[in-house]
C-alpha cells in the first residue's frame, strides 16, 4: 500500500501482531508476581527452574556497548570563544588577585576587587583612587599590605620614564612598611626590572644597567628563600652581558690604535668581573695579543742582552697564561684553537683539559641560545641590548673585583722594567697580582707607556731625577758623575751621545762654558743675555747671515734716490701717473682704437 505522502504503509496484520505479542508479554509478568505473592510464609522463593521465563527485547545478544566515534563527538560539549575567554581572564585575575573568589561583602574587600578589575583593563587612575581611598579609609584593613603592592603594580604597568620613577618609589616605601613579608621579594625583584626594561645597547649610557646589577644583587642577597631567585639570577645574567660587552668593545678599540696599557686594564676587567660572558674566550685571547703586542715592542729597544731576555719572558708568561685559560677552562668554545694555534706559534705546550672542565665549559655553551629569524627581526626593531647568547647556567657574580685601571698597569710594567735592568732584583709580574711601583721613573727611563707602545704622560720638569741619582740609559751610554756631583750622558762608543747637561749654578761643563751669569756691568745696557753658554768664536762664512739692505732716512736730510721720488704738479702735490699703454699691442675703451691690419690681427 502507498500513502498519500509517497511512502509504503505497513498492512494492518503487522500492528495485530504486535499488539498479540505485548499482551502474552504483560500476561506472563503479572502471572509470574501473583506466583510470588501467593507463596506461603516460611517458605523460600522459587528455584530457577520453578521461575517463570520472561523474554528480553535487546539487539546487543549479550555484549557490551560503546559508543561510536560520532556519538563521542555529540555527547561532547564544545566551549564557545567567549567561554574560553573568560576562562583565561578568570585565572589570570587569580594570579593577580588571589582573593578574587573570596565571598565577602566588606567595604575595603569590595574597594580592592575593583580596583583588581579596573588595573587588569587599563584604567589605572581609576584603580589608583580606589586603592588609595582603601589605604586612608580603612587603616586596619587586612587589605593594607595588598592594596599597598597593588598601587605600586598600577604604575609599573602603566609604563614611561615617569611612571617608572613613580613605581620604584613606591616599591621603595613597600619594602620599608612590610620588610619581612612574602611580597618584600616581589617589590625588590620589581625594581631590577624597572632598571632592567630601560637597559640601552652596549654602546650608549650603561647607568641604567649599573643600577639593574645592583638592585639584583640586594635582592639574590636579602631573600635567597624567594621564589623568584632564578628568575632575578637569569636577568642579573643579561645584565652582565650587556656591560661584559660594552668593556670588550672598548678594549678593542684601544687595541686597534695600539694602547696596549689601556686595552689590557679593560680586557682584564671582563675577564674578572663577568666569567659567564659569550665572548670570554676572545677577550683571553685579545687579552693575550695585547702582552705580546708589548713583547715585541721590547725586542726593537736598544737594551742589554740580559735585560731584554728577562722583560720578555715576563710577557710572553702573561700571553701564555692567557691563552691556557682558553685552552683549558673554555675548551668548548669557538676559539679555542685559536688559542692552540697561538701556543704553538710561542714553542710553549699545549695543555689539556681534565673531563671535569670540558664538561662544565660543554654545559655552558650547551645552554646558550642561537640567532633566529626572530631575534634578529627584534634586534633591528628595537632599540634594547642584545642577550640571545646569555648563558642560562651558572651563578652570576654578586660582588665586583677591584677594577683593573691603565694606571696600575702602567706601574707594573714600570716595576718590570727597572727590575729587568737590575740583575740583582728579583723580576715582578706584570699580570693582575703584580705589585706596583714604589718610585717614580727615572727620567732617562722608558716610561710605562713607552714600553707599552702608548698611553703614558710626556716627560716635565718634574721628572728630572735628584742630584745623587743615577739612572739607567739606552745601550751603548751610561751615567758619569761630573765633579759637581751632576748625572751627565756619556758615551761608551763611537757614536755622539745626545741629552742635556744639567749643571748647578758655578760649576762648568766639558767645553769649559760656566753657567754662572756674568756679572752686571759687563753686559752693555739694552742687550738681552743668550740662555745657553756664551760662545765669542766668530761663525764660518758660509753660515753667516746676509746683510741688511741700506735704509733711507727722509727725516735726517738724506736725498731721496731719484727712483723712489714722487713726480709733483704745478701746485707741487704728488701727480697721477697714467701707466702706458702700446697700442700696437692693446687696445682700451679710453684710447684709441686700432685701425688697418692691425685691427684683424687678434694677436
């Protein structure tokens, strides 16, 4: 049969069929609970052979059902965006707001939840005026300390030089209120990154990252049970990698104009301040170059044989430690066979490093990153210092050695090169335990900068050594003393020795020239003294000076030569001469014109 809607109609049989089978199934449940009931009292229920059968309608024949992959997916209930959202706000306002959840209809509880709200969407004069009537209206509110660190978070996360400044006060005041609760970690924490986020590149001012230092140093000191330790650590971390870079780049600008004094004060000053810097193994190496740079200077001065060997194996040990450094403690790093090579090149062994130290030199530059695509993006956009290889291992360090400066290292290579010229004294190191001098230079003597190659003050009046003293010379010269008690150069060669002769009021030089003045009357009046010793040979001919040209005198009456009189008028004032003009040769506005041939010859 057909419907009327295009579909088959199930006969009329089907429906008595069903309707049959119901009945018997009903029948037979309401039999088998008479059954029950009917039993006697005492007796027990029915065995199951005695039990009525019932039929059960199932498809499953038995076996456990699952539900289909599909019906999974129906059952499941997928979050809307906005859901999903709210969610994420909800735990982020428990990470700011740990009492957000907390029930509670006081005023100050109701004042700091909407303040909370109102920092989370950016309206932070609003949160600041609801927390500050929080702080003065409810003095003895469990509130206080939260609301104080709130204030204080409104304005570090406001941002600007002026919000900044405002948030490390206030940090400032937290600490001092509250200095041993939980949060006193925070607040210090909070103003190493105020420092930290207005940290410039290397080569601009370096106050921000000086203060960045400091302020993470008090907090690694003051709460080292925080939380928040290697997070403070991590930052102190870049931190010193920004001024280790800035000391490098300056230390090798000294190096390429050749000041090796003021190159080795700045190397030396990142290799004992910053031992975690990415590039430690080329300033060692720098470092090393620098002493050998010295080294061969002192091979072209004219010293003793003896005096020589003993300043150069000096320096060549101070090269040779700094490559072995590399070579041993940085045995992962880039450079280091550079460092091999340069030992090599010196004839000095080349040592290896124990396991303990390849491991731990391995580690470091294991848990440096690499340059991305990214990072370098970021470093073109942004005006902030780059960090990307900072080691992310090992413990900064808290506390600065003493500095090494140009000046103290210009004093050990003094030491060394007066100990070098006396065979007796025992030969100082020129490194970062070398003792300094204790006397000034002589004034003969090479000063620091001279046997650095640059960087030493010239020579004053002041350097002129005592009247006793005697100070060492170049080779082939030494000191005599003159009868007068005097330190002269003399010669000991061939070659004419240069220098001055310092002599004291009476005494006379080897010329027999005395360099006392002579006596007042002797000297004609208007007459200015020479300064050197009076000399009364006449010069040679040939360096005798050319004579004056004869003066005229018109006040005197002398004539006038004729070829300087000036020609008078008839009125007797001087007359002005026309000059001459050839008018075969030239022609003027004022005279008259060629004519004929003349006029085409253009010549």
């Amino acid at each position: 049969m057909v419907s009327l809607f295009g579909k088959t109609a199930l006969p009329r049989s089907f429906f008595i069929r069903r309707g049959v089978a119901v009945a018997l199934l009903m029948g037979g449940i309401a039999a088998s609970a008479c059954a029950q009931q009917s039993l006697p009292p005492g007796t027990t229920s029915a065995t199951p052979d005695d039990q009525t059968p019932t039929a059960v309608l199932s498809n499953n024949s038995g076996k456990k059902t699952r539900k289909s992959t599909e019906e999974k997916k129906d059952d499941k209930v997928v979050k809307s965006k906005d859901t999903v959202k709210s969610e994420k706000a909800r735990k982020q306002q428990m990470k700011v707001n740990p009492l957000g959840d907390v029930k509670s209809s006081q005023p100050d509880k109701l004042l700091y939840d909407k303040a909370m709200v109102a920092i989370n969407k950016g309206r932070f004069e609003v949160a600041r005026l609801d927390l500050q009537t929080l702080l003065s209206t409810y003095p003895d509110s469990e509130y206080q300390m939260r609301s104080k660190l709130a204030f204080a978070d409104s304005w570090y996360r406001e941002g600007g030089s002026a919000a900044l400044a405002q948030a490390e006060t206030e940090y400032h005041d937290f600490i001092i209120f509250f200095p041993n609760a939980p949060e006193a970690a925070e607040a210090q924490m909070r103003i190493g990154d105020i420092y930290f986020k207005q940290m410039d590149r290397p080569d601009r001012d370096y106050t921000k990252g000086i203060h960045a230092q400091e302020e993470y140093r008090t907090m690694l000191a003051q709460y080292p049970d925080s939380s928040l330790i290697p997070e403070a650590k991590q930052h102190l971390r870049e931190v010193q990698e920004v001024l280790a870079q800035r000391e490098h780049s300056i230390g090798e600008f000294y190096a390429t104009h050749e000041n090796w004094v003021a190159s080795i004060a700045r190397l030396q000053t990142v290799v004992d301040s910053y031992p975690l810097y990415s590039h430690i193994d080329q300033v060692l190496i720098s470092l090393g170059d620098a002493y050998e740079a010295q080294s061969r200077f002192i091979r072209t001065l004219q010293l003793p044989e003896d005096a020589k060997a003993r300043l150069l194996r000096t320096y060549d040990d101070q090269a040779a430690a700094a490559y072995t450094r590399v070579a041993t403690q940085y045995a992962a790093s880039p450079h280091v066979e550079d460092a091999r090579d340069r030992l090599d090149a010196m004839n000095r062994p080349i040592p290896e490093p124990t396991p303990e130290q390849l491991a731990a030199s391995q580690a470091l530059e294991d848990s440096r990153q690499t340059y991305t695509l990214a990072n370098r993006a970021k470093g073109l956009i942004f005006r902030g210092p780059d960090t990307v290889q900072t080691a992310r291992i090992g413990d900064p360090t808290l506390s600065d050695p003493k500095a090494t400066v140009a000046p103290e290292v210009a004093r050990r290579s003094e030491a060394a090169y007066k100990a070098a010229l006396d065979p007796k004294a025992t030969m100082p190191a020129v490194g970062k335990n070398a003792p300094a001098a204790s006397e000034a230079p002589a004034a003969d003597a090479p000063a620091a900068g001279t046997t650095a190659g640059a960087g030493s003050a010239p020579a004053s009046l002041q350097d002129i050594p005592a009247t006793d003293s005697v100070a060492p010379t170049s080779a082939g010269s030494s000191f005599t003393d003159t009868p007068t008690g005097v330190a002269t150069p003399t010669s000991t060669g061939g070659s004419r020795s240069t220098g001055v002769t310092i002599l004291s009021p009476g005494a006379t030089d080897s010329t027999g020239n005395s360099s006392t003045p002579p006596p007042a009357g002797s000297v004609p009046a208007g007459t200015i003294s020479g300064v050197g010793p009076r000399s009364n040979t006449e010069l040679p001919a040939v360096e005798k000076a050319a004579d004056a040209p004869e003066t005229v005198n018109d006040v005197a009456g002398q004539k006038t030569p004729a070829g300087q009189a000036p020609v008078l008028d008839k009125n007797g004032k001087p007359k002005k001469v026309k000059p001459q003009i050839d008018k075969d040769e030239e022609s003027s506005s004022t005279q008259k014109k060629k004519k004929g041939l003349k006029k085409l010859n253009p010549f």
